[in-house]
C-alpha cells in the first residue's frame, strides 16, 4: 500500500505513532474555534489518488488572490467533526470534506494571513470511521502525492508549501521526518505525540512542534526528538503551551482514561536504519514498544483560548519561512 520508499522499520514506526495518536480523544467543536473562512474565500473540493487510495481535498483560497499563493497542507485528526465545501444532509457528499476543528481554525487564520489552504479527507473516500483504528491509512504520503501534483499547478508556489495537522494528523507531519525528500518548505507537528520517533537527522526545511504542558501526551519525548534534529544541524523548535492539554481547552475537561501509547516518557523508543532501540540504547521491537509504552493516563483544560493560540504558532512560523530565500 505504501508507494513511498523507505525501510519496512519506518513504515513501521509511523503505523504505530497514528494508530497511538488516533486512541486519544479528539477535538470536539466550540464555538471559540469554528469560525468559518471568510465569505470572500472560496471553496473547491477535489479528488485526488495516492497509490490505489483516492481522498480529497478542499482547496479555500483567498479572496482576490495574486497567483501564485503559498500553501499550507493540513492533515485532520482522528475523530472529523468539521465540513467544508457541499455537505448537503441529504444527496451526494462527493463535495463535501470532513475535517477537525483545529483545521478550520487553521483555514480562518491562514487566509487571513494570505496563504490558500489544502485541507487533506483522508477517511471519506475509504470509508473509515475514528472507530476503525487499524484501517486509518497512512496520511503523510497523501500529502506527498498532492504536493508532488500540485507542482505545475500555476495557483500556487511550489517553493512555498507547508504541512501541518494535529494529534494523527500531526503523527502524518511526524512521519515526513523520515523521508528522503519531503517537498516542504516547513513542518509543524502538532500534540503529535514522540513516544516512537525517528531518528534525529538533518534536513532541509525548518520543523515546529506544538505541544501542550498538561497533555497527556507528555511534551518531553518531543522535546527530546527536537534536540536530536537541531544536533544534526536542522532548523528545529518546540512551543510548549502553558495549561494545554491534548485538545488545547476544546472538548471535555478530562481526556480518558483511554487506552494510549503515552509512555516512555524519559525513554522514548527511537527508530532507525538498525532497528528500534530505547533512549537509554535497550534494544525493542514494534510489539515491545506498543506495550511498554501504554498507559490509561488523561488529563485536561478549560481554557478553550489555547486552541488559536496553537494555531497562531504554526501560522506565524509558516509567515517568517514564507519570505523570498
């Protein structure tokens, strides 16, 4: 299913950082972050394939653009509670992309800053509800596909696409680490979850990681894996907001308990060219890691003002790598 090519390790470890991420309760809908796109954008769903694998995408652009746009490619998370585009409660939803409130709230913001917004469906077109763990697809390489479409597309920069998406959508962010050549500009995980992570390397293109303090997806594996990129000599950052949990205030106060791989917080499992090892050098394997690293563990937040301000983070770092190189 895979047509990105890379060690069956990797493959690997990125199944199992969305399968863990999509364990985690999602965003629910508030009124503070379902702000729609402004009545000048517009719209436009599209199909598109991956493989044998079809999805779809919403395309909302800027009102009066001035071609080419940059482009900010966002991945939603486990459980889509948002829609865009012809959502008709009865007919054809052909039209129609489901999608989380942290990518709505991305869309509000990011056309108002100026960039058109590729929103990525990745469960429509298959058939795959939040209750179907073990069929959520590999997302990052739909990103891939689309990106590699898009580039003779004259709407936008090909110099200037970015990637996002939160909680399994930032595990499929996560996931283009691994790769030989992502073609972004700039990357934000965000609430990905680093309790399997690859190896830290140098690469290309800046990376911000977006977390929450009182998540209960602990920020230190992430932090760690920061590190590790910023040794090889990549751009990297992290941004850990003070009373966020998991869903950044959106949703119920408590998040659990649930079955997660939210573990190994101090020792988190890193994945490589030689196989799966600890932190701490011990050697596991996939099965090990899923088990060790599992926990009930939640926690949670009412401050439902962390969302935007999540979102505020990963716009304004795609706005300073935007500029002309």
């Amino acid at each position: 299913m895979d047509t990105i090519d890379r060690p069956m390790t990797i493959r690997s470890a990125l199944f199992a950082i969305a399968i863990a991420i999509a364990l985690v309760p999602t965003l629910a809908p508030a009124p503070e972050a379902r702000a729609a796109p402004s009545a000048t954008a517009s719209v436009r769903v599209e199909h598109h394939v991956a493989g044998a694998e079809k999805f779809r995408v919403a395309f909302v652009m800027p009102g009066q653009p001035a071609s080419p746009l940059p482009l900010i490619v966002v991945q939603h998370g486990s459980s889509p509670t948002e829609s865009l585009g012809t959502c008709p409660l009865f007919g054809s939803k052909q039209d129609c992309v489901r999608t989380d409130v942290f990518s709505t709230e991305l869309v509000r913001q990011a056309v108002a800053a100026g960039f058109a917004v590729a929103v990525i469906d990745a469960f429509s077109e298959l058939g795959v509800s939040n209750q179907d763990k073990t069929r959520f697809p590999n997302a990052t390489r739909y990103a891939v596909s689309l990106v590699n479409a898009l580039r003779a597309d004259t709407r936008f920069d090909a110099t200037r696409i970015y990637y996002t998406g939160f909680s399994y959508g930032g595990a499929s962010v996560l996931g283009a680490i691994s790769l030989p050549a992502a073609p972004f500009r700039a990357i934000a995980p965000v609430e990905a979850g680093c309790q399997i992570q690859p190896a830290g390397r140098r690469l290309r293109y800046p990376v911000l990681f977006v977390l929450g303090d009182r998540s209960h997806y602990p920020p230190q594996p992430c932090l760690h894996l920061t590190k590790a990129l910023q040794g090889a000599g990549t751009d990297a950052q992290a941004v850990v907001l003070e009373g966020a949990d998991h869903n950044f205030g959106v949703g119920p106060v408590r998040s659990g308990p649930s079955r997660t791989l939210n573990g190994c917080t101090d020792n988190p499992v890193i994945v490589d060219g030689t196989g799966w090892r600890h932190l701490n050098g011990q050697r596991t394997d996939r099965e090990e890691a899923m088990r060790t690293c599992t926990t009930f563990i939640g926690y949670g937040s009412q401050d439902a003002t962390l969302l935007p301000m999540a979102v505020e983070h990963v716009v304004a770092f795609f706005k300073h790598h935007s500029r002309e190189r």
